[in-house]
C-alpha cells in the first residue's frame, strides 16, 4: 500500500510528485539542532544529576546492606557467645546442685544417724527404766505376794507356817519361777 | 466510493513551512516535532526531583536511564558500553519522543515518519561506529572488514566487498528505512481508519459500521505507541550493537 501511494502520487506529475524517501533539508537542519543540542544536554547536564543520585542511592543501599551484614554477624557471635556462656552457667548450676545435693545427702545421713542414736539412747533408757519399774514392782509385790501364799497355806496347813521361811520361798519362787 | 476520498501522500507527510520560505532553516511541523523531541525530555529530566526515594517523574526519568543502562547496553555490549550511555539514551528519546507525537492530537505526525531524521541519526551512528571502530583497532578494523581472515582466500575480495557495503552503507541505510517505514506505515495506517470512520460516519448505509472502524482506530492507536516505543528501542539497541562490533571487531 505505502509503495503504490508513493508511486501514484510520482505518477501524478512532475512538478507536484513528491518522494518521501528523499529527506528535506530543513527538517534535516532542525533535527540535527534539536539532536545535538539534546545530545550536549543528556550528556552535561541531565543525565549527571541523575547518575549522582543514583549512585548515592546505591552506595546508602550497600552501606545499609553491608551494616545490615554486620549487625547479622554480630548478633549471631553474641548469640554463639551467650549460647557458651548459658552453657557454662548451666554447667556451674548443675555442679552447684550436685555439690548441694551431695551435702544434704550427708547432712541427712548425719541426722538420721544421730536420730538413730538418740532413738537408741533413748530406747534403752526406756528399757532400763520399765526394768528397774518391773524390778521395783516385784520388789513392792513380793511381801504380800508371801503374805497371801502363807495365809493360803495356813488354811489349807491348818497350821500356822514361819514367815520367815515362806518369804525365803517366795523370794526365790519370784527370782526364778521356772 | 461511498464519498470515501483518501488523502494524498502529499497532504500526509508534506507541511507547511511556518517560516523561512525556502530556506534551509525553514520551520515546518516536522522541525516544530523534532525541537519538541529535544525540549520534552530535557524539562522531563529538569522538572524530576532529585530525592533519595524517586517518586513520580523521577521514575519515569530514572526509569527510562536504566532501561537503556539495562536492556540496550548491558545485552548489547556489557559494562565498558556504559560511557555510551548519553548518546543512546539521546537517540532512545529523541526517536521516542518524535514518533509518538503520532498519536498526540493536534500534532498526529511523526517526526520519523519523513526520511530526514532517521537519515541524519543513521549517518550519527555510522559515523560514531566507524570512529569507534579505528580508535580501538586502528586501521586492523577495517583491515577486518575488507579482508575477512575467517574466509578462504579466494573468495577474501568478494566477502570483503560484501562487509564494506554492509557495514558502512547498508546498516545505516536499514536503520534509517526501517525507523522511517515503520513510521510511515503506522501514520498511513492511522490516517486510513481516521478517514474511514469519517466516511462510513457520514454515509447512512454504512454507518452501522462506525463503531468497527472507530474501534480499529483506537486499537490501532494503542499499537501506535507500542511501536513508537519498539522502534526507539530497535533504532537504539541496533546502535548498541554496531558499536559493539566496532569495539570487538577482529
């Protein structure tokens, strides 16, 4: 189509026919103005201020990213830090606990012992006292005790029996009734 | 047909002068465009604020640097391309800006669509590949060109003629023709539903057809502004590569 417009309108006539192919020479001149004068423009004046500020914008990004970088590192060697130091507390905590528990146990084994001994002390004295209480009893109950056996055996005797010698009997029936 | 004239050729591409007669320094619409082209982007980057978090203008300004930082010269040529930057983000604009007063109405013309600045922009980047060309290889660059070692050594004389006429007349020929047809083509195509949705628009049988050619106006318009950016994009990444192979030239 553009081809059988620009033949048609060579056709027409000589004087008339244009060819779009052929450049005129002003608007060569005004685009060669308007180039140029973009071209000095683009190259000393409007592209520096933005290259500028896009620079800057990427030196403030890497900087940030590389304080970002940093603080990363750092945090993970005070948390590498902390996680040793957390690991040493916890070890002095456990060697504390053991040592504590160690100590109880001894002072609990100390306790229980000397309970044991007083427990005993104690024990022993009940013993001695409910033996001399048993001794002190057949010591009250021993005279009537004879008393009673040789009233009982005055009567079924018929006869009157020394005391004397019914206590001696007595006596040594209590000591060793076997 | 159906009252349908289209437009001459004459009356698409072709303006007034708004002075200068016929002078070389006459000033048409095309010339108004191409100065357009220039003073746009520059209060564009003017007007941006300069802050630590861009915002509005600044993105699209900041945008459109990396944009030819990113997806023209570090593909094209990689990181020493960088020094290269103002001149591709000058010819990445200035094509943009001239093609997409296209679809700006009032003005509904670009400044591409006629042959003169695709033509001088070509002539730009032949000339900056070629002095890019000898200044890092010396005389070996065109040594490289005309006398291909990878070739056997009879067929060195022809291949050698066919890379001279490649590099120094048909890749800036084929810069300018492809900007400056593709712009064309999209300007004819425009002004071809414009027209048409004006016809069936006053004509009473085909008016039921208007919203279909309105529609294919508007699409069409859409698509319009994608290739004013494509072509930018190719015209400046095409740039991108020639200096890479003058750079890199054997």
């Amino acid at each position: 189509m553009l081809f059988a417009l620009l033949f048609a309108e060579a056709a027409e006539g000589e004087e008339e026919a244009i060819n779009p192919v052929i450049p005129e020479i002003s608007e060569m001149f005004w685009g060669i103005i308007a180039f140029a004068a973009l071209y000095v423009l683009v190259t000393y004046v409007l592209l520096p201020p933005i290259q500028r500020i896009r620079n800057d914008r990427a030196a403030t990004i890497q900087a940030d990213l590389d304080a970002a970088d940093a603080a990363r590192a750092q945090a993970i060697s005070a948390s590498a830090e902390m996680a040793d130091q957390l690991a040493d507390v916890r070890a002095e905590a456990a060697a504390i606990i053991d040592a504590v528990r160690a100590e109880a146990d001894a002072e609990r084994e100390r306790l229980v012992a000397r309970a044991e001994r007083e427990v005993n002390a104690m024990r022993e004295i009940a013993e001695s006292e409910i033996v001399a209480e048993r001794e002190q009893a057949l010591a009250s109950l021993r005279p009537q005790v004879a008393e009673l056996a040789v009233s009982a055996a005055s009567r079924v005797t018929g006869r009157s029996i020394d005391g004397g010698s019914a206590q001696s009997v007595v006596d040594r029936y209590l000591t060793n009734p076997n | 047909m159906f009252g349908f004239e289209y437009p001459s050729i004459q009356d698409l591409v072709v303006w007034p002068n708004y002075f200068g007669g016929d002078s070389f320094w006459a000033l048409n619409k095309i010339g108004l465009i191409s100065l357009l082209a220039m003073i746009l982007p520059a209060l564009m980057f003017l007007l941006s604020k300069k802050e630590m978090v861009p915002r509005g203008l600044q993105n699209v300004v900041e945008g459109s640097v990396e944009f030819v930082e990113n997806q023209i010269i570090m593909p094209a040529i990689g990181p020493e391309g960088l020094r290269y930057l103002p001149l591709l983000l000058s010819i990445f604009l200035f094509v943009f800006f001239g093609n997409i007063f296209e679809v700006i109405p009032t003005f509904q013309m670009p400044a591409n669509a006629r042959m003169a600045n695709p033509m001088f922009l070509a002539l730009i980047v032949l000339v900056v590949f070629t002095v890019i060309g000898f200044k890092h290889n010396g005389l070996s660059y065109l040594k490289g060109i005309a006398w291909p070692h990878d070739v056997p050594i009879g067929l060195r004389p022809l291949v050698g003629f066919i890379e001279l006429l490649s590099v120094f007349l048909i890749r800036p020929f084929g810069l300018a023709v492809r900007l400056f047809a593709n712009m064309l083509a999209g300007h004819i195509l425009l002004v071809t539903f414009g027209a048409l949705t004006i016809a069936v628009f006053t004509t009473s049988v085909l008016v039921v057809l208007t919203p279909l050619t309105f529609g294919m106006l508007i699409i069409l318009t859409a698509f319009e502004m994608f290739v004013s950016f494509l072509q930018a994009f190719v015209f400046a990444i095409l740039t991108a590569v020639y200096i890479d192979s003058s750079l890199h030239a054997h």
